[in-house]
C-alpha cells in the first residue's frame, strides 16, 4: 500500500479518494484487512462525535462522511469475497 491505511481511510472520509474494484486489485489481503479496520475505526469515531441538532451543515457533513465510509466498507468487502 503506497499510503499508510489510516491516511487512505481518511482520504476515502473527506471524499478525496473513492474506493472501486480496479484500484482495490493491487493491495494484498493483509493490507484489505486493516484498511477495512480503519475505515470502520473512523465510522465508530464519527457516530460518536456530537453535532448540535440546530447546526444542519455539521449533521450534512457527518451524514456525507458516513455515507461515503459506507459505500467504501461495501466495496471492500466485495473485493475481499471475490478472492
């Protein structure tokens, strides 16, 4: 892996990077594993983190930020059951 797996986790979470099935060939299974750890490492961190209920551009962003740790977990897992 070129980055460190919490720096592309990180990446995948600001919308920098997205994750698919032909950039996710060229990891090994060990390093799947961890980026998968920290991508679910950064969701708990995020579900965790309090957003006032009157501040609607805070809960966009920690809903924007979750959805997209989502779809990278599920396209992980999918490239991680093809093999």
């Amino acid at each position: 892996m070129a980055n460190p797996a919490w720096k592309t986790a990180s990446d995948v979470t600001e919308g920098y990077l997205t994750l698919n099935g032909v950039m996710l060939r060229k990891y090994e299974p060990h390093e799947l594993l961890s980026l998968q750890a920290e991508l679910e490492k950064a969701a708990r961190e995020l579900r965790g983190s309090i957003v006032p209920v009157d501040d609607v551009d805070g809960n966009q962003k920690k809903n924007r930020k979750l959805l997209r740790i989502s779809q990278a977990l599920t396209v992980l897992q999918a490239a991680r059951s093809r093999r």
